[in-house]
C-alpha cells in the first residue's frame, strides 16, 4: 500500500514535463490525481491514461491560467467532476510559463501573462483549496532557485521568486492546520519544452557543465522530490525551498 493510499491529489499543469512525472509518482504512491491542464487535452488524455495503465486513479481537469477567473474555473471543474472527492489531501502547484526577454524586451503585456500565470494563478488556486484541504495536507510549489540568476527570463524568475515567497508565508499561517507548505526549484531539466534548445550539442553541454553531476536533470528526479514532500514523511519540514537542481553553478565556484 502506498504511503498515499486514500489520499486525492490535485496538480497544476500536470500533463506534461515535471507536472506528469509528479503526477505518475503521486499515483504509484496511491493517491487519486486530478491532472489539470490547459489547453493540450490530449497530453492530458495520455497521462491519464498512464496512469490507469499502470494501475493508479487519475482523472483530467481543464483551466486555462492567465485568463480572468481561471482558479474558480479550476475548482469548478473539479467539484463537477464524479470522481473527485469532497477533501483533497495534496496541492502541486507546478504549471508555468517562460518568456525568454530581458528587461529591456519585456513589455507589460508579456509581464502581466507571465505573472498571472507563475505566481497570480497558484496564489487563487491555493486561496480557493483552503476549504477543501484537509487538515494535514500538503502544498508543494514548483518554482525557481533564488541563488540562481537567468536575465534571458527575468520577468519569470521574479514570478517564481514571488512564490517562494508566498510559500514561507502560508506555511506561517496554515500551521495550525497541521498542513505544509514547501517549495522544489528544478534546474536545467530534460523536457519538450527545452527539446529544441537541448538538441544543440553546444548547448547541450553546456547546459551539463552548470552542474556539478555534469549531465542533465530529469524529471522524474524533480517528481521524487515533490513526491516527499506530499508524504506523510515530510511532516516536520514547512516554509522551505528545496533545491532539485543538481548542485546548479556549484560546479563554478
């Protein structure tokens, strides 16, 4: 039996990249996954259907983040849904958007999206799961790593660090609840997303050389992380930022 068994488990963005891997893992460890996406319902559809495949419960929800009311839609979603149950256990809030602009090519529109999608929508998301979250639940953000500076995403590295700092201070408030709240920063991480860029043998590389194991992170190493914080295990630990980055610049000092 899974040390989630029993539990219900919603993740932000959890179709695809580090939000399927949390998911996959979520569920092998016994948790029902409500896997929210976007708008790329057959990535949805496909890591549902993993999941089911490999003997775990999931089912698919729909919000778009970034547009007007997207947590309400989100928790709307989930309440109609026949398979959701009326506590949840686990919030992961993974999904994300990166703009690549320095601060001279960020107009406030790009700004504007990139904040209401990184650190506006879990601030609503987790607003509006307080009344489900079951004392002694979890909430995990996936953000970024503060001692890490990338100017080419400047507005998105500000989002991320904006939840990191929510984190430390929900994790204050929701105390006497018994429920956690921590967040993972991955580092350069194998996923479609950074495909293209990653098949360049120069970046490639490079990329590699940023950490000390000189290779590339996974996502399922992220999802191991995650998943130990949405653990009974991780009890004791709240308000903190875990570095999943593979010793990220440590290997230039």
């Amino acid at each position: 039996m899974g040390v989630l068994s029993g539990k219900t488990a919603v993740v932000t963005g959890g179709s695809r990249g580090i939000g399927r891997a949390v998911s996959e893992r979520l569920a092998r460890d016994g948790a029902l996954v409500a896997v929210h996406y976007g708008s790329n319902e057959k990535a949805a559809e496909e890591t549902v259907a993993a999941i089911t495949e490999a003997g775990g419960r999931a089912f698919a929800l729909r919000a778009e983040f970034g547009t007007p009311g997207a947590a309400e839609a989100l928790w709307a979603a989930y309440d109609a849904h026949p398979e959701a149950t009326e506590g949840v256990d686990v919030l992961v809030n993974n999904a994300g958007a990166a703009t690549f602009a320095t601060l001279a090519d960020t107009d406030e529109e790009t700004y504007d999206l990139i904040h209401a999608v990184n650190a506006k929508a879990p601030f609503f998301v987790t607003r509006a799961a307080l009344s489900r979250l079951r004392d002694g639940g979890r909430i995990v953000n996936v953000t970024g790593t503060p001692h890490i500076s990338l100017p080419a995403i400047l507005a998105t590295v500000m989002a991320k660090g904006a939840v990191n700092a929510l984190t430390r201070s929900l994790a204050a408030e929701l105390a006497p609840r018994g429920i956690t709240v921590n967040s993972v920063g991955p580092g350069i991480t194998e996923t479609d997303l950074n495909a293209a860029w990653l098949a360049d043998p120069a970046a490639r590389a490079h990329a590699a050389s940023r950490s000390v194991f000189h290779r590339i992170g996974t996502v399922e190493e992220v999802a191991d992380v995650a998943a130990f914080l949405a653990s009974p295990d991780s009890r004791w630990v709240t308000g903190q930022h875990l570095d999943a980055t593979g010793g990220l610049q440590m290997s230039l000092l």
